[in-house]
C-alpha cells in the first residue's frame, strides 16, 4: 500500500533499508531503531526549519504550535496536551467514538457492508470536537484537517511548488479554524494550537484505523482481538506494523554521529519509523510481540514522543472490540493517492458472522 500511495518516495526507502543510517547528499536516512531513537534524543533538531513538521506548522500558523516551539515554551505546551490526552481525558471522550462505532458498525450484523475510512474520519471528527470542545460537525472538521495536511504536504514537496499551493495551504487553515472556533476565547496562538491538534489527530486515525482492521482481517488475527488479555498487546503490534506516520522528516540544528555516520548542521534527517519499529520484518503478533522500546518507537521518543498515544491505543482497542463479534474481510480497497499520510481512500469490510453468532 506504501509504494501504490507514494510509490517514489517509499521505493527510495526500501532500497536504502538494509543499512541503519544512509547518506545521500545533504540528507540522511535512519532506519535502525538505535540509530532512529538517538536521532531524537540526542541529536539537537531545528524545529522550524523548512520541510519539517514543525515548519509546516509555522507556514499554516502564527506559530506558537506544539510542532515549532522551543525549549520551556514547547515543554509547557506539551504538558498541557498530555494532561488532555492523559487516562482521564481518554476515558472522558471514550463515549464519543464508542458511539460512533455503535451506530456505523450496525449493518454488519445484518449481512451489510461497512467503508471503514467514513466512519474513521467521523470517529476522528467526534473526538477531535470533544478533545477541543468544538461545536463544528465531525465530518466536517476531519475534511478540513485533512486539507490542511495535505496541502501542507504539496507545498513541502522537493521540487518547484504547485501555483497557489502557499494559498491553498492558507484557506484550508483559516476553514479549520473556524470550524473549531467554538466558543473558544483565546488568540491567534490557541487557535493555531487547536487547529494543529485537529490536523494530527485527524490524519493519523483515518490514516491508522482501517489499515489495522485490514491487517488484522487479511492475517487472520480475530482470535487474538477476541482474547481481552491478548487485544492490548495486538493492539500495540497493529500499530507498530502500520506505523501511522511512517516516517518523519526533521533537520539537525549541530554536529552529531549517528552510528558513525557523521551529521552536520543543516543536514536533513529522514527517520524512517516503520523500518525502525521493524514493520517491514516483524508482522504482528500478540504471542510474539516486539519489545516495547522497538514497538514505542512509531510514537517517537524521549521529549519527541507522541503525547496521542495513549488515545490511539484506546481507539484502536474499542474498534476491533467492536468489530469481533462479526469477524470482518475487506470485499474492496482503494487506496488514497492525495492523503498526507499513506492509507486508503475506501475500505469496504462486510462480516463472516453475525453479533449473535461470535465463535
């Protein structure tokens, strides 16, 4: 699915893989998991530069987003969102996608189909709305997170950039943020921070969620999601194998080594987390799971770790739980060539059982 949404860029990866840091030119693949770990924890990183996540997050904003800042401010920033995204927060919006997955999942118990990438964007839309206390509608609101990231990932592209691709990138903010205004009263910053959380957490669950079940469904894992000592563990291996944002691209700010490959300022850092989680040789397997440190990996490291990962986690769990009692296959897939993040434009599931008939 990588190479038929990006097939350049992940063919180039591939090739590169067997060693654990390559240099090409200015730039840097990391594809080993020490070597990806000590690239954020060790190597200094400039936020902001151009063709990072946080420059991208700099271009749509007035800045001041937990993707750009530096030092304390990006420290506090940080400890808020991880106080929102802690146990409490996560079990205060679990009613909100559990009611989505109620309510889209009900024709599967009469012989029906499901398009699990709708009902992943509005999942999103909904938690994203209670996340914020938003009044937008879901839908809406994942649509337009996924226009901001998109157009983001144009505009940062290598080559000559699209003609309006500065403006487009603009206008898909500016409709974010109005549909997360709410009764919101803070400044430009709050709303830059609002708008950037919405754009991550929208695009890496419809990116993450149908990819999982599709996993799960194709390897036959239904077994191991049935099993509530085993599905926590499952979970953490769907997730390290379809590794959300597969990759991250991030600039060195200093001179540094990574597994004796010399780093210079101003180098361009291709970290490469599926290949550093070992997505590419270790399928998922929740009797044989990949240590935590490796499987971890996929939400970054150190001060550089995902403070969503706990949510998806929650997500991921409550949807195959969901999904059990009808033990689904994919009947059609398409993947989506225009996403930020690789992933399916449809996938359609229909299920073997039905809710009374588990096995």
């Amino acid at each position: 699915m990588y190479t038929r949404s990006h097939p350049v860029l992940f063919a180039l990866l591939a090739a590169g893989r067997r060693r654990t840091v390559t240099r090409i030119g200015g730039a840097l693949l990391v594809h080993g998991s020490d070597a990806y770990r000590r690239a954020l924890t060790r190597v200094p990183l400039d936020r902001t530069a151009a063709g990072t996540t946080g420059g991208a997050a700099r271009d749509v904003s007035v800045g001041g987003t937990l993707f750009d800042q530096e030092g304390t401010g990006h420290r506090d920033t940080r400890r808020a969102v991880a106080a929102s995204l802690g146990a409490s927060g996560v079990e205060r919006l679990r009613p909100v996608w559990r009611e989505v997955l109620a309510r889209r999942l009900v024709p599967l118990g009469t012989g029906g189909t499901v398009d699990l990438v709708p009902l992943a964007r509005e999942l999103a839309g909904a938690t994203v709305r209670g996340l914020l206390d938003a009044s937008g509608d879901p839908e809406r609101l994942a649509e337009a997170a996924a226009r901001v990231a998109a157009a983001a990932v144009r505009e940062h592209l290598p080559g000559p950039r699209p003609a309006g691709a500065v403006r487009a990138v603009a206008a898909a903010t500016a409709r974010l943020e109005d549909l997360l205004a709410g009764d919101a009263t803070g400044g430009s910053g709050e709303s830059a921070l609002r708008a950037m959380l919405a754009v991550a957490a929208v695009n890496t669950t419809v990116a993450a969620l149908p990819r999982a079940v599709a996993w799960c469904a194709d390897a036959q894992l239904w077994d191991q999601a049935a099993d509530d000592r085993l599905r926590p563990v499952l979970v953490g291996e769907l997730l390290r194998v379809i590794a959300p944002s597969p990759l991250l691209p991030r600039v060195a700010a200093a001179d540094a080594v990574l597994d004796g490959c010399p780093v210079r300022a101003g180098d361009r850092l291709i970290l490469v987390a599926r290949h550093a989680a070992r997505a590419h040789t270790d399928p998922p397997d929740a009797h044989h799971p990949a240590p935590p440190a490796v499987a971890q990996l996929v939400f970054g490291a150190g001060n550089h770790a995902c403070p969503g990962a706990r949510l998806a986690r929650a997500q991921l769990d409550d949807t195959l739980a969901a999904l059990v009692p009808y033990r689904p296959t994919v009947v059609r897939a398409r993947v989506d060539r225009g996403a930020a993040l690789p992933g399916w434009r449809s996938l359609t599931v229909r299920g073997t059982t039905g809710a009374g008939e588990e096995r």
